[in-house]
C-alpha cells in the first residue's frame, strides 16, 4: 500500500468544532480502571485481527507497525460526532454499547477485528496542554464500551481525506465471521456520492468517475454486496443526487445507430448515405480525441464526394460524452445551452479553422516539417535490444 501526499483541505477534514471543543477544554477529567488487553496477545493474533479493508484500499497506510494500545486521551471523543461516521440515520445504539461493555467485561477477544482510528495529519492541542492526535474511523461503539479503561487497543492508518472516507464504509462492509449490521443502501450511497466530490475536487485522481460505469465498477471493488442485483439503477439514484440525472445516457455510437434505426430510420451515423441522399457521421462531443476521430471521418467524406464533383448534405449525429476525461459535465440544466453551442461552427471553428488552416499556412510558408519516427524494440526474432530506438 503507498500513501498518497494530496491534501486537498487545510487539516484534512478536522473541523472547526474538534479545535473549539479542544480550546474550551470540554473533556471531563476520567479516572480510568486498569486495561484488560494485552499488546503482546494482539500481536500473537494480528493475522486474525487485522481488519482485510484496511489492506485491500489503495492510499492507505500505515502509521504504526501492527496493532497499537494508545492512550484514550488522545483520541478525538467520539460523541463530539467528529469520527468517520458512515451510518445515515442514528448515531449511536446504546443497547449495543451495553451488551459490549459485558463483553469487554469478561474478556477481551484478541483474535476478533480490531477497531481502526486515523493519525491526523496536525496533532489538536488540547485546553489541559496535551494533544489529540488520533481520530476513529471505524468502531465507535467500541470506542464507547470502553471508555472505562485509559487506552484503546486499534490499529493506527494514515491516508488522503478520501480514502479515509472510502476505509470507513469499507470498514462496515459485511463478512461471514463478524456480527456487523450490513450495509444499508442509503449509507453507501452517501459514501459514493462524497466519492464523486473527491472526483471533482482532485481533477479525477481520487474518488468515484460521475458516470453510471464508474459507479458501477466502484461498486462492485469495493461494496459487492450494494444493490448486486441491479447497480445501474443505484448509480442513477447517485447520480440523480448530484445534478446528473438517468436519463442523460452516455451512448455509444451502436446505441446510437440503434436508437436512430427505430425511431429516425431516414438518418444514419455510418458515414454512409441516408435514404434522402445524405451522409451521417456520428460525433460524441467531451473528449478530444473522440471528437478530433468524428472530425477526420467527415472531412474524408467531404473530400471523397468531391473528387467526384458531388456535394450531398453531410451532418453530425451528436451526443455529449460523460464521466472520466470530460471536464465540464453535462446535466440536465445545461445540456440545452451545451447543444446550442455546438450546433453553430463547432466542427468549422474548432477543426477546419482551428487546426487543419493553420496546417496548410505553414505548409505552404515550408515550415511544415515531417516529424521523425522512432521505433522502440519490439522484434525478439531479430535480437533487437530494449536501450535501443529503431
């Protein structure tokens, strides 16, 4: 696991109410009871107890070697609601709080899955002169079942705001062994739609891809038992929240193609003739190179009909692309003013008068040069050697 270095917030998440409580010194003075767990049987059990998410999430890492007894006075208190909570609804269960403090009571399981608290990134000086160094990201009612004792037996992990956000809902993802409330649909999609946050905020290097396939996909990595039986239409339900909506379908140009032969059989998207005598090409506009590739195919349609001294109408069947790559994602509130745009002079401006002109000027000034072409090593049969271009 490699721990990734951006930080898109100030202190990463810990908010204004962790340092006032800090700065008010709102911690009551506790006189704790002796620890019941043992540093050297946590280690003897670690390949047991050592939660699987915290392994298998890319940007997490750890902050100490192996399972951890830290004092519990450095730990954010967790009913100032500061921890990752993934939970939509109801902070707490006491009930569950009391039957594990009975258990805590008659012995502590060390092979179980221990809880996980995040090191943060700037230690929070607290009123009494010592520091909060640590926050929980998963166990808070372990947390409060413990609260007697003066420290708290976890493992310490240190990572990017959101794949801290990411390890908690992971964290409660359910496993034959433990008896975790699974996950609810509402809480994992609140975990995906902070995801697709992080998505914009770090320009896509972290987070959930704003398109139906890339919720699909986040999904199936990392909550495989989440709407199993239909996660398209949970990845509509997600994306309705944000501002894109199901019916902005990203279509491919068979969907296209599809859709025109049964409902406008008299247009095509092949570069072929229409019925009419015309010629339709496909265009999805929001990546270049999509773009550029429908470009070329109608200026190589252009010029083959007029070889041949025939100018039949040509046009663009269009659709706007979305998800990873497009940077200004369409919605329902600006799809109108996105397809106004590209109707007058999107192809003359940005591709005849944008490129293919200032080619032939410099052509015909002579400063137009071919590019070389270098080969890497690819041919075995021949000895060719990897140092080497060809």
């Amino acid at each position: 696991m490699t721990i990734n270095t951006e930080d898109t917030t100030v202190l990463d998440g810990q908010s204004n109410a962790i340092i006032n409580n800090a700065l008010l010194g709102n911690t009551p003075l506790v006189t704790y009871k002796t620890s019941p767990w043992n540093i050297e049987k946590l280690e003897q059990y670690k390949e047991l107890n050592l939660p699987e998410a915290i392994v298998n999430t890319d940007g997490i890492c750890f902050a100490e070697d192996g399972p951890q007894i830290i004092p519990r006075d450095e730990i954010i208190p967790v009913d100032w609601g500061q921890t990752k909570q993934v939970r939509v609804g109801t902070s707490l269960y006491y009930g569950y709080i009391n039957d594990m403090m009975e258990g805590v009571g008659a012995g502590w399981v060390y092979s179980a899955k221990l809880p996980t608290v995040e090191k943060l990134k700037k230690p929070i000086k607290r009123a009494d002169g010592g520091y909060y160094r640590y926050r929980v990201v998963d166990a808070r009612h372990r947390f409060m079942a413990t609260t007697e004792y003066k420290d708290f037996p976890c493992y310490v992990v240190e990572g990017h705001e959101a794949d801290i956000d990411l390890l908690a809902q992971k964290l409660n993802n359910p496993t034959m062994h433990e008896k975790k409330k699974d996950n609810d649909d509402a809480s994992v999609m609140a975990t995906v739609q902070e995801q697709l946050g992080w998505f914009d905020k770090t320009k896509g290097k972290k987070g959930c891809g704003r398109d139906v396939k890339s919720i699909i996909a986040y999904l199936k990595d990392h909550f495989p038992q989440t709407a199993k039986n239909d996660r398209k239409k949970f990845a509509d339900r997600c994306l309705s929240a944000v501002g894109i909506l199901k019916d902005l379908e990203d279509l491919t140009k068979a969907d296209i193609a599809k859709l025109l032969k049964e409902y406008h059989p008299d247009y095509t998207n092949s570069g072929n003739e229409d019925n009419k005598g015309r010629v339709g090409h496909s265009l999805r506009i929001g990546r270049n190179y999509e773009q550029h590739t429908a470009y070329i195919d109608m200026a190589q349609s252009q010029i083959k009909y007029s070889k041949k001294g025939e100018f039949p109408e040509q046009y663009f069947i269009a659709s706007f692309t979305m998800g990873e790559g497009v940077t200004k994602q369409p919605t329902t509130e600006n799809l109108d003013q996105k397809r106004t745009d590209a109707r007058y002079g999107l192809w003359m401006k940005d591709f005849v008068e944008g490129l293919c002109v200032p080619i032939t000027r410099m052509h015909d000034a002579g400063v137009l040069v071919e590019p070389k072409v270098k080969f890497i090593a690819q041919n075995n049969g021949k000895s060719e050697s990897p140092d080497n271009l060809y």
